[in-house]
C-alpha cells in the first residue's frame, strides 16, 4: 500500500474542516440555569481539545509515512522497492536427482544474524521481496514461475587420462576441457489447496553434456533422443482425502540417493558414485500421503528406472517412507522393486530376413526370444540433519541386488556415504563427502571392485545467485580400473581438481 504526500494532507485538510463544521453546526443548547450551562461549555471544550490531540497524531502519523516514502526508489518509474533479506525456509522436501525428495546435501542456510540479500553459499539464497514488476508477470502468467540455470566447470586430471575422460563420474567427465555441464529451463505452477488450487505443473527442460549422462544410454532408453532434453514433465493434483493425497503422472526425477540434479542445491560439486549408480529418472504415476505432519507414505508405479517408454511388460513399483520428527530431521526409506531387461530391440532398418516386423515413427520393433526376466531390487536410506543454522551432516546407505535371469547368480551392489558442511560466513562455506561402493559382478562398473572416495568442495557465493565452487577429490580402487596418459596402462586412483561455476534466476524460491 502506498500513500502520496499530496492526498495525505488534503485528507487532514479535511478532516480539520469536517471538525470544525461539525462544532458550526452543533444546535444551541436550550435555556438552563447558569451553573448547567457551564458544565456543558466545559464538556465541549474538553472534547474540542480531545478532537484537537487526535489530529495532531494523525498529522505526525502522516508525516512519519511522507518521511518513509521518500527514503524509498520511487516504482513508477519501474525501480524495484527496496528488498528486506529474510532467512531461507527449512527444506523438507528436496529431491534427489532434481528436487523432489528430502533434500539434504543442498548448501547450508546462511548463519544466524544479519544477512545481506546477496550473500550466504548455501543451496538456497536469502530471499528477499520480490520487485513490483514480478508481481505483474506473475499475474500475467497466472501462477507460473520461470527459472534458468547455467552450470559449468574445468576439471583437471592428474593422471592426464588418454581422451581427457574422467571415469564413474556423473556430471563432470570431461578433463583438462572447458565444459558446459547444463543448462537448465523449469517452468512450474505448483499446486495450492489451500487457496482452492488443486492442480499443478512441472516441465524441466536441459541441455549440455550432462543430457548424456542422463538419457544417452540406449540399454535403458530405446529412443533417448525423443526424449533427451526432457529432464521432468508431470501433472499434479492434490485429491481432498484426508490430509490431501497429491499424484503426479508423467516423468519425474528419482528419489533413489541423496543427492540431485541442480548443483546449487547440493553441499559438493561432483556426484558420488551413487548418484551416478541410482536411477535418475521414471515415468509412471506416483501418489504421496502425509499421514501427519511427521510421517509420510509414497507409492510409485513406474515403466522402470531410467525409462521413459517401456521396454518390457513389468511395471516397477516403489514403496517409501518419510519420517520428519523435527523440521531440522528427515529420514527417508525406500524400497524398489523392477524388472529392468528388455523383451524387444529397436531398429532403424531391418537387417536380412527381418520382415514383417512391427514399425514405430520409422523405428522397426524385433522381439528378443527368451528375453531375461530377473528381478532388481533396491534398498535405499538416507538421514539428513542440520545440526545448527550453520552445520549440515548427512548419511545414506544403498544395497542394490539384481540378477540376469531368475536362475543367475546373484550380483549386488552396496555401501553408503557420508557428509558434513559448514557455514562460515554468508558467502563462504565448506563441505565435505567420504563414501564407500562394493561392485560384486560388475552390475555399477563392470567388473567386481571395491571403490572409495574422498571429496572437499569450498565455496564462494559473491551474489545471491551465482556460486562459485573449487573441489578437490580422489577416487580410489582395489583394482586398476581408472585411465592413465598411456593406451592400455591402468591405474588404481584418480585425482582431480576442479572449478564450478553455477548461475541461477527465478522466482521459485528453496531447492529445485
């Protein structure tokens, strides 16, 4: 609400005229003995003097707004009123994998104290008010918030890797090079029951290298290039059953680890080995209770894990579990059950003696005979707690377990990971990550290997939306695995220093 100088002393004008005309105005007092008609004089004068008080307050009141007013950038010329910082909320609900799941290694929030709207190196920004032109867009666009991200790196090597290529790495693969990891659209209308808003919408679209990462592999997305840049789409709608049962349909980014997508939201700038094992993605249909504000169910049933179009009858399904004792306390149990061997190949062209075959959008479809049908199940957990407004500790342990064919020896993968991070100063904050991955079978590397890493990531945050990161890590084997400067010649142990450089605007405020 604002006030202009003019109005406010026209209103006290009149008001001060309303006064006085209504004293004009007041009826003569009828006749009454002299002492009668003294007690009234005293009356009136009293409240003439009490009326007289109050608009000498609303004068002073007035002149308190005019003085407030001025010190204030004037918005009709299209400057943004002066922000006031405010504490980052608690996030509950941070995903791995994108941001939809109990978050942890996001940044810190910002210390207690004074903080200023540009500082503070955690996942989430001090927010400040938004400017007056926002709130029109906002409007115009009914509820959607349009964000952007930019995220790149230099990553050196020391082993100098033939090809510059970093081994069990998820985002940052690439050595010695310039590198575009992603850039990010998302545009959201999120739903609000509470204001009568049942439906909702999420669309993520990316590009970069890490679109490779997450959709380039064949063996589990028959058509990744449909689907490439699609990172997350699905429709949501918030049923009034109890306590309100949301359900999402369409494609979303897995719950499975920790950790997620947006780097802005995590404690390090490269992802553990589990984040590079779990899923990233499923399409399907999901459904989230909260039982209370302390426990809350999910529910998945999904074409499989990292499958748009499915490639096989099976569909996956999910069971999961977060208990929230505190707002500074989560801890997520899910349990994961799929069928991940296709029953069909795709083919650009048939080969010879393949006729007859069934034709998708110029795609030929040849059936697998005797396809495998073993069973994957996954076993994940993972607590996050923020110790104080600075302090950040993390913990998650994984057991994946799958086999060929229902008759196949039993290949497993299991371990966990642990993190801590601390909040020095608003713009500068430190974390760090150990972690532990046994691979019997091969089913993560290819080949059984125990595997461990160590990781310290310092950040540097001059901006509110611009985060500047430098990691050091070690990645480490029981076996000769990882790539050296010489074709053939393995070595155990992969040491890497990097820079991170994150940007990000939008209105959608907490973790992505």
């Amino acid at each position: 609400m604002s006030f202009k100088p003019i109005t406010a002393g026209v209103g006290i004008s009149l008001l001060c005229a309303s006064l006085a005309v209504g004293q004009s105005s007041q009826p003569p007092a009828p006749s009454r003995p002299a002492r009668g008609a003294g007690r009234e004089a005293a009356r009136m004068n009293e409240r003439i003097e009490q009326l007289s008080r109050e608009v000498e307050e609303l004068k002073t009141l007035v002149h308190q707004l005019q003085g407030q007013l001025a010190a204030q950038p004037a918005t009709v010329a299209g400057a943004a009123p002066a922000a006031s910082p405010q504490a980052p909320p608690v996030s509950t609900a941070a995903a791995p994998h994108a941001g939809v799941a109990p978050a942890l290694p996001g940044s810190l929030p910002p210390p207690a104290g004074p903080v200023s709207a540009t500082a503070g190196a955690g996942p989430v920004a001090a927010s400040t008010a938004p400017p007056a032109s926002q709130g029109v867009v906002a409007d115009l666009l009914h509820g959607f918030t349009i964000n952007a991200l930019l995220d790149g790196y230099y990553e050196y090597n020391t082993n100098d890797p033939i090809g510059r290529v970093n081994y069990l790495r998820a985002y940052d693969v690439s050595s010695n090079s310039f590198s575009l990891s992603q850039a990010d659209l998302l545009v959201e209308s999120a739903p609000d029951p509470a204001n009568g808003k049942r439906e909702g919408m999420r669309i993520d679209l990316q590009f970069g290298q890490a679109t490779s990462t997450l959709q380039g592999n064949p063996a589990n997305e028959l058509r990744p290039d449909v689907y490439r840049n699609i990172y997350q789409a699905y429709g949501t709608y918030v049923f009034p059953l109890g306590n309100g049962l949301t359900v999402d349909f369409g494609k979303w980014a897995s719950s499975l680890g920790i950790e997620g997508n947006y780097n802005k939201d995590q404690l390090n700038y490269s992802r553990s080995f589990w984040f590079d094992y779990l899923p990233f993605y499923h399409m399907g249909v999901r459904a989230k209770y909260p039982i209370n504000d302390e426990v809350a169910v999910n529910f998945w049933i999904t074409n499989g894990t990292d499958q748009t179009e499915a490639f096989n009858n099976y569909k996956d399904q999910l069971l999961g579990l977060v208990i929230t004792p505190t707002p500074q306390l989560s801890w997520t149990i899910n349990f994961y059950n799929g069928q991940e061997h296709p029953d069909v190949i795709y083919l650009q062209s048939p080969g010879p003696g393949q006729t007859g075959l069934p034709n998708q959008q110029g795609t030929y479809i040849l059936p697998i005979t005797n396809p495998p049908t073993g069973k994957l199940d996954i076993l994940d957990s993972y607590v996050s707690w923020q110790a104080t407004t600075a302090l950040t500790f993390a913990a998650e342990g994984d057991y994946v377990r799958e086999r060929l064919y229902t008759y196949s020896p039993l290949e497993y993968v299991a371990g966990g990971a642990l993190y801590g991070g601390y909040q020095f100063t608003p713009k500068i904050a430190v974390a760090a990550r150990v972690e532990y991955l046994a691979d019997v079978g091969g089913l993560y590397s290819g080949i059984t290997q125990y595997l461990k890493e160590g990781t310290f990531t310092l950040d540097y945050r001059p901006a509110s939306d611009f985060l500047m990161r430098t990691e050091l890590r070690r990645d480490q084997s029981n076996r000769h695995y990882f790539l050296s400067d010489t074709l053939g010649v393995l070595e155990s142990s992969q040491p890497t220093i990097g820079l991170g450089l994150i940007w990000w605007f939008g209105q959608k405020q907490g973790a992505w």
